[in-house]
C-alpha cells in the first residue's frame, strides 16, 4: 500500500528530533576528523587503511544489533540504489580523510561538509523544486566566496609540505563533497524503504566491501599497539555505527537541505577541536570565510525548513 509521508509517517511530529539526530552525527563526525588526523600524523596510517576499518567495525557493531531485521523482500527493489549509496559512502570517506592527510582536519572538513547544503538546493533549482530568487542567489553567492576564502587563505601543512599538496587535499575536499551530496539525497530513501538500523547496517557493510578493494594495491592492517587500536574501535563504533544510524533515522524525516544543513556542526566541531588540540587554527580571512559559508548555509535551512517537509511516497 502507499501512503503520504504527512499520514502515515509521524514525520511533521518528530521532525524536531531528527534534526536533533542529525546534528548529533554531525558532532560525531567531527571529532573523528580530530581522530584521523592523529592516527594520520602521529601514528602513520593512510586513510585508505583507516577507512576500511572503520566500516568494518561499524558493520560488524550494526549487523550485530540489526543483521535480523533485514528483510530481503523490502531489501531487493531498492538494492541497487543501496549499492550505489554505499559505494558513494564510502568514496565521501575516503576522500575526506585523504583531504585530511593533506591539509590537516579543518579546512577539508569545511569544505566537504559545507558545499554539499549549497549543492542540493543548486541541483534543486535546476530542476524546478526551488524557486531562483535574487535572496537564493545572494545567498549561493556568499557560500562560494566563503569557501574561496577558506581555500586560497590555507597555508601549506606539514605534511604536504607543498602548494601541491594543498591543491590535492582541496581536491579531495570538494570530490568528497559531491559524493556526500548524492549520498544525501537518496538515502532517506533507503532508510524509509528498509528502516533506520537496517539501511544503516546494508549501506555500511557496502562500503566496506567498496573500500575492502583498496586491499588489491595497499595493504589493509590492523594496528599492534592499544591507542591506535583504540581510536579504530572509536571510530567505527562511534563515528560509523552511531553516528550514521543518527544520520539514517534523521534522513527518513527530513529534507536533503535540511539534513546536510544538521550536519554542519562537523567541521564545526572539526575546527573547534583542531584549533584546542592541534593548533591548526585558522587566520582572520578564513573566519570570515568560514562565518560567510555557515551563515549562507544556516539562511538556506531556514528557507527549506519554512516551506515543511516533504510529502514523499512511503512505502508500508
């Protein structure tokens, strides 16, 4: 039978919460952007490596606690699109961390985090879902200088040691940033379709296998020593499995604008931590940069959130 997300779905009522849910996975994600660096810096392991660990864990933790609810019967029509989605989960990943491994925590994680809310309601406009009003544009405007800003004020780290490198870590930065905006705007689709737990659990173990081919080129190790094997265990169980069951049961309930908006509390969360910890803080324009982009964004989720949410398909 198909119903209206606005009868069926206690949507309208929990929206609230799921915002809430939504920003808790954002704070979640990014304190492992603190952690990757660390495990990247101090420790020596390649984000590939990382990566796949993280899904591992992260699969291992859902499947445990959702493995029997799957239903293969609600499972094979939307099995492609959960392949794809998982496939693109883990690209956003990994391109995430490898900005990470260039540039160092924060301005990776602003831009990957930041562009996509902007990308949605592009590709929304496009196709005629959002009105291209002189405010929108305005708007888009102010989170484009904001990011040019954030990305040509960005000195070099120690790790790249080079403009290069910087050129190569905003590059992963904004192809992350693509995958994360596709990755967004189907699966709430998915979490509909299969529920929360299960649609995590599926999406996770996909990018695990996805990431599980890096395998075939590099070396995929477990670390020998208790910290580094700490932050691993961290950030599947935090970061993979609660952090992106958060995320799955807020994307059911609310807007693609909206829940990437939510998110934006990771490279807050991000800088904040960097800036205490590591003392990669960011210079005056890249502030004001920053300050553009969030405020661009924050105007664009009140504007999706004014117009409620969506009364899609569901299918019960």
């Amino acid at each position: 039978m198909i119903t209206h997300a606005s009868e069926s779905n206690p949507q309208s009522s929990s929206a609230g919460f799921a915002f809430v849910a939504a920003c808790g996975a954002g704070v979640l994600w990014g304190t492992g952007a603190l952690v990757v660096n660390v495990l990247v810096e101090q420790h020596g392991f390649t984000p590939e490596n990382i990566s796949f660990w993280r899904f591992v864990v992260g699969a291992i933790v859902l499947l445990t606690v959702f493995g029997r609810s799957i239903s293969w019967a609600k499972l094979m029509p939307v099995l492609v699109t959960v392949l794809m989605a998982g496939v693109a989960m883990a690209g956003y990943v990994l391109l995430w961390f490898l900005g990470i491994e260039q540039m160092g925590s924060a301005v990776p994680t602003l831009i990957a985090l930041c562009l996509p809310p902007v990308l949605v309601t592009a590709i929304a406009v496009a196709r005629r879902q959002e009105q291209a009003d002189l405010k929108l544009v305005l708007v888009l405007l102010g989170a484009i200088i904001g990011t040019v800003l954030i990305v040509v004020q960005h000195r070099p780290s120690a790790s790249s040691g080079s403009p290069n490198g910087t050129l190569l870590g905003v590059l992963f930065s904004i192809g992350s940033a693509l995958l994360y905006t596709g990755f967004s705007m189907i699966s709430g689709r998915i979490s509909i379709a299969l529920g929360a737990g299960p649609a995590t659990a599926c999406l996770t173990v996909v990018a695990a296998a996805a990431m599980g081919l890096v395998g075939f080129y590099r070396p995929l190790s477990w670390p020998t020593e208790v910290p580094p094997q700490a932050w691993f265990l961290y950030l599947g169980v935090v970061t993979a499995a609660l952090a992106l069951l958060a995320f799955s049961w807020g994307a059911a309930r609310l807007k693609p604008t909206a829940l990437t908006v939510a998110t934006l509390l990771e490279p807050l969360t991000a800088v904040i931590l960097s800036t205490v910890l590591l003392g990669q803080s960011l210079n005056a324009m890249q502030w004001l940069g920053g300050a553009l982009l969030l405020l661009s964004i924050w105007v664009l989720g009140r504007r999706s959130s004014a117009k409620g949410l969506p009364h899609e398909p569901v299918l019960a």
